[in-house]
C-alpha cells in the first residue's frame, strides 16, 4: 500500500488532497466508488500515476489479461464543451487506459480563433469522420484531412484541429498516455464546466485504491 510504504497517516493525505479522512478511508477499503475527480486529486496531492494507485492483482492472476472492456451505447458517456472543440469520451468509467478515446466536433476556423496550440505526452491517431480539417501544428505544413483520411503523430509537438469545411468536421482520436494529463491540457480551453450526456450512468468499480 502507497500510504503505508511512505509512512503517511490518511490525516497527511487529506491535507495533500483537500479529501475529508472518511472518504479516504471508505476509498482505501472499498467501500466507496472511486470518481474520476476523486481519482484526479489524489493522484496529484501525492504526485503519482492514477495506475499506482490501485491495488496489485490477486496472486494467480495474469496481470496481462485483465479481460476487461467497455461498450458506450449512442447517447452516452463523458462530454466537455471547450471554446474550440466538444469533446466525448467512450469508455470514460474505464481507469488507467492505455489508450484514450476521443470524438471530438471542431469548431475554431483559424489558428488565431484557436489561440495557443495543444501539447500533451504522448501519440495521438487521428481519422475524420465528418467534413474537412486542417492539423496544424508547430514543425510541419498544415495538412488538410478530408472524410476517410487519418494521421498519426507526435502529440508532445503544439498542435490545433482547425475546421476547413462549411459542414460539421468530426474527428475521432486515439491517444496515447496519461488520461488525466491529457484532459488537463485540453482543459484549458474549457468554456463551460464538464457535462455527463444525459443517459450516462457513473462508474460502478468497487476496486479499492492503495493510498
């Protein structure tokens, strides 16, 4: 357990985390289901991944199958409106995802309506689903994706989805990295706060976490 190999009292994580001492200690025995905020705070008070905090699996367990998936029925999951983009997130009550699913509508029309370019670690995959969009970015020429095409890049390299047609552009991505790194850098574009689409239902993981 994290806390206990660091010798931490819960009373030293709340302080870290602004999270009362009863919620840390129904989180740490699985008594309580772990939010993706909750997730977010703790991993940043006590300056880890979100995967570290989770428990090791039980012993005969292979730890490269874990068999788990997650199925979003049209209408539900994760979205966030940003000035520039509206972003929903397939499989958002998943943890710890290697890989990070993002459909994504794209609004902004130039680089100077889009402001500062997007860096976050990782790769990303990109394919347009819907209209025409140009990717800019900091070390190449803008390249302009019609329906059907796709690119695969460095995402630590400043970039900026920009639409280039007078329809809906819908581009869905794949990145990887860190999930909550990512949403952070995009958060802060954010023009309203985080929405759950109406037919979304919460995580229900009874997974304990290792603090």
């Amino acid at each position: 357990m994290l806390r206990r190999q660091r010798g931490w009292t819960l009373a030293e994580i709340g302080a870290r985390t602004g999270l009362p001492i009863s919620t840390l200690s129904k989180i740490e025995n699985g008594k309580m289901s772990l939010s993706f905020d909750k997730l977010t705070r703790i991993a940043q008070g006590l300056e880890v991944d979100i995967g570290e905090l989770f428990s090791s699996p039980p012993a005969g367990v292979n730890e490269n199958f874990s068999g788990r998936r997650s199925i979003t029925r049209a209408g539900e999951g994760y979205a966030i409106r940003t000035e520039h983009y509206h972003h929903f997130y397939p499989a958002s009550e998943l943890l710890n995802k290697r890989l990070v699913p993002i459909i994504a509508e794209v609004h902004a029309r130039s680089l100077e309506e889009f402001g500062d370019l997007i860096r976050h670690t990782g790769e990303e995959f990109a394919l347009v689903l819907e209209g025409t969009v140009e990717l800019h970015s900091e070390l190449y020429a803008p390249a302009r994706l019609d329906v059907g095409d796709s690119i695969y890049f460095d995402s630590a390299m400043g970039h900026a989805y920009i639409a280039a047609s007078a329809s809906p552009c819908r581009v869905l991505a794949v990145c990887s990295g860190n999930e909550a790194h990512l949403r952070e850098a995009l958060s802060r574009k954010i023009a309203s706060e985080p929405i759950r689409v109406s037919a979304a239902r919460p995580p229900k993981t009874r997974r304990s976490a290792s603090l």
